[in-house]
C-alpha cells in the first residue's frame, strides 16, 4: 500500500511537472506572438532579407492574431506591396482594391491608390500598341491627385501623367506618320490634332505641328499650311521642326507671294 502510495505522489509529480512544462511553453509562445509589433518587425526583417515566401506568412500570421491592429493593416499593404514586387501585377491591385474597401479613411490610403497606379504603369510596353493600361496608369494616378493633392506621391503622380501621356502622344504620332506615308490625309490630320489638343505637354507637340503644316501642304491647302507653320514659330522658334516647316513652304513652292507672306510671319 505504501509503495501504491509512493507511485501516485510520483505521477502525480510528473504530470504537474509536465503541466507546469507546457503552460510556460504557451507562456512563451504567447509573449511572441502576444506583441504584433514584433511579428511586423520580424516580417519586414525577412521580407528585407529577400524571404518573400517567409515574410508573407509572417504578415498573414500577424492579421489572424491581431486582425484589428495598426499592424495588421500595414501587413495587407505589404503583402500588395509583396505581389507588386514580384511582378504579380493583378494579385497586388486586387489586394490594394481590397484594403480600400476596408479601410477607405485609413492614413495610408494615398500610398494604396498610388501603387494600383504603379501596377498598371509598369505593365505598359509598347507606345505603338492601343494598349489599355496607359488609360488605366493615367486614371489611377488621376485618382492620387484628385483624392490627395497634397500627398508626397501626387508629386510623382504629376511627372508620371506626363510619361504616360508622351506614350499615348507616340501612339497616335505613329499612326499619323502611317496615314501620311500612306497618303491618307485625313486620318493623318485626326492624329496630329489629338497630339495637340490632349497632349500639347509632351515632347511630341512640335512634330505635331510640322506634320500638320506638311499634311496641308501636300493636300493643297497653302494657307492653312502657313498658319500652323506661324503657330509653329511662335511657339517653338528653336525647334528644328519650326525650320523644316519653313523650308518645306520656302522651298516647294514658287509663289513669290507666298514666300513674302513666310517671311512676313517669321
């Protein structure tokens, strides 16, 4: 009986001891993951470090434990910003769209907007392709300066418009220049006016403008040639477009009378 005894008090030992073993485990446990700050900290260490995979599940650990944390926020903005750097263009926009919807007020959100602009912006390939994500990088960035004016990345939203709109401005500068070679002169004339009207910003502007004055010129239409081409130097009088309108008007034609009124104008 005594030695019955003995061996109850040692289980009775052991398991305690063991009990004990195993709440200071989770005790343990629990002080890591009680702090989200440290998990941020310690996916932004990996995601550093080049451990997308690892640091991914860091942040989706972090938004399980703590869902209603500042931390936790900033973990869905990282896993996009994760996507965005893996070239995983829709995952990213998919996951920013779903930050805005849930958190439309948070203090991040222009940061959020400019990175769907980002993602449409940098799968932009070719300017000579009627490609939608030029309209879909210029509405995006649209968005970060209408909805943040005065946020730090509506500054390179601006710069970054002006890109986009000198790609879409090539587009249609390379099509014209087809329908001129091609003689269609029309059609040539709506591609130029679009360069002018929608993107006189861009580099492409003073071409626009030569091209215009060689489209009327070849369809016989001298003085409306020699009114873009006095547009063309008021504007641009140093521009080498301004001199080739100037000698194509000079050269090509006869009339005296039509080279006094250039001379006249310029």
């Amino acid at each position: 009986m005594f030695n019955n005894l003995v061996i109850s008090i040692l289980i009775s030992i052991f398991v305690i001891s063991c009990t004990k073993s195993q709440i200071v485990e989770v005790s343990d446990n629990e002080n890591v993951i009680r702090n989200p700050e440290e998990i941020y900290v310690s996916a932004m260490d990996s995601f550093i470090n080049e451990k997308f995979t690892e640091a991914k599940e860091e942040f989706e650990i972090l938004q399980k434990l703590y869902p209603l944390s500042n931390e936790s926020i900033k973990a869905e903005i990282m896993i996009g910003f994760l996507f965005y750097v893996q070239m995983n263009y829709d995952e990213a926009i998919s996951q920013f769209y779903k930050i805005i919807q849930k958190y439309p007020s948070h203090k991040d959100m222009d940061y959020v907007y400019y990175m769907i602009a980002m993602c449409n912006y940098e799968q932009i390939e070719n300017h000579e392709l009627d490609g939608a994500y030029n309209d879909y990088a210029l509405e995006s960035f649209n968005q970060v300066i209408l909805r943040f004016p005065e946020s730090e990345y509506a500054k390179d939203s601006r710069q970054k418009i002006i890109l986009v709109k000198t790609n879409k401005a090539a587009k249609h500068m390379a099509i014209g220049r087809y329908y001129l070679k091609e003689k269609k002169y029309t059609s040539a004339l709506n591609r130029f006016k679009v360069i002018i009207d929608e993107y006189s910003m861009t580099k492409f502007t003073p071409e626009a403008l030569h091209r215009i004055v060689e489209t009327y010129f070849a369809m016989g239409m001298i003085d409306e040639s020699i009114e873009t081409a006095s547009v063309l130097g008021h504007n641009y009088p140093n521009s080498i477009w301004y001199k080739y309108s100037y000698e194509l008007i000079k050269l090509e034609n006869d009339d005296k009378s039509i080279v006094e009124k250039l001379k006249k104008i310029f």
